[in-house]
C-alpha cells in the first residue's frame, strides 16, 4: 500500500499581497451589450452600500484557470500542457475573500465622486479615454477608470491536496503573470504587479 507524501495530505493556506507596479484599468461588464455604464460603474465595488473598490476573487482564479482568455497558464505555460495547468489550478486551489478590497497605505481605496478634471479627490481615479480600433478599422471609444498607484491587494490562497500542481508551480505562475499580464482590464499595459508577501 503506497504511502502519501506530507504534500499530499496537508492543505495550503498562504496569504498572499500583490502590491502594484503600474496603474490598473476597470471595465466590469454590465451583464448585456445594451447597458450604458457611467465610468465610476465599470469600476468593482464591495457589495452592499459600500464604496470600497476591489477585484472579485473569481478574476484570480480566472488569471490561474480560463482557457479561452489570457490566463497565466495560456499565456506562460506550454500550449500542449496549459489546459492541464489551468485545470489544475481550478480543481485545487481557491483565492478569498470572494471580493477582495484594494489597498492603499494598509487602507481600503474608497470611491468619492469624479470632478470636471474626472478626477476622484477621494480614491484618486481617474478616466481614461481611448479609441480601440474593431474590424475594418471601425473606430470604438473607451471610456474606463484607472486607479493609480500606489494599490494592493491581499488575498487567502488555499491549495488543496493533490498529484496535479505543486505550490511553487503557482506561486511562480502568479508572479510571472504579474509582469506579462496583470489584473484589470488592458492588461500588460495596465496592472502589472509584483508579489511581495506569500506566507
């Protein structure tokens, strides 16, 4: 009868900070291509009637598991294996809180109100406008909130016992991906973090 390894039968529990090294980007999707969101609504706000402004913790999971967007294991992994990696990940591993608040100076980042200079006094938001070019050069503007650095997030990752992935392999995917992908929205231009706590 084969014996586990302590690896196999210990669950994982690591808190994790990444801390920002660029501005990041939002673009929550309203739900429907017909909701016209002001730009403080595309932003992730804490549920209830507060104003702090987070990431959910399923668009972690989705940076370590999606296969049809530009996960970590899609992205920086072996396209024969990705699938297997991010399966993993999602079979395995789970990140809390389920929102996650960001952080400035060990202080959640709260909402207050965009001014005429569509700046947020408060937060320190700002709005971004672009035009992102579709097919045959059709001209789509974009019009989204940046929050500026400094920010953080700290988050609970639980890695539960398994054959499939071992901790430093996610470890190391969460930090590369901090600097070829990012969280947010434009990632790889906006986003980009580094990992500064697991323990």
């Amino acid at each position: 009868m084969a014996v586990m390894s302590s690896s196999m039968t210990e669950v994982v529990q690591r808190k994790v900070t990444l801390t920002g090294l660029v501005d990041i980007m939002f673009d929550r999707y309203a739900g429907d291509n017909d909701t016209k969101l002001e730009p403080w609504q595309k932003l992730y706000l804490e549920p209830g009637d507060s104003k702090v402004i987070g990431i959910p913790a399923i668009n972690i999971m989705s940076l370590l598991s999606a296969h049809n967007t530009n996960s970590a294991p899609k992205r920086l992994r072996d396209k024969r294996k990705f699938k297997d990696i991010a399966n993993a990940c999602l079979s395995f591993v789970s990140v809390g809180p389920q929102f996650i608040p960001l952080l400035r100076d060990g202080k959640p980042i709260v909402l207050g109100k965009f001014g005429q200079n569509e700046v947020d006094p408060l937060s320190k938001a700002y709005i971004h406008r672009s035009v992102a070019r579709l097919d045959k050069g059709i001209p789509n503007p974009k019009v989204r909130p940046v929050i500026p650095t400094p920010w953080q997030l700290t988050m609970d990752i639980t890695i539960f016992p398994n054959r499939e992935i071992k901790e430093e392999e996610i470890k190391n995917l969460i930090e590369e991906a901090g600097r070829a992908i990012g969280l947010g929205t434009f990632r790889g231009v906006f986003g980009k973090y580094l990992v500064t706590q697991w323990e």
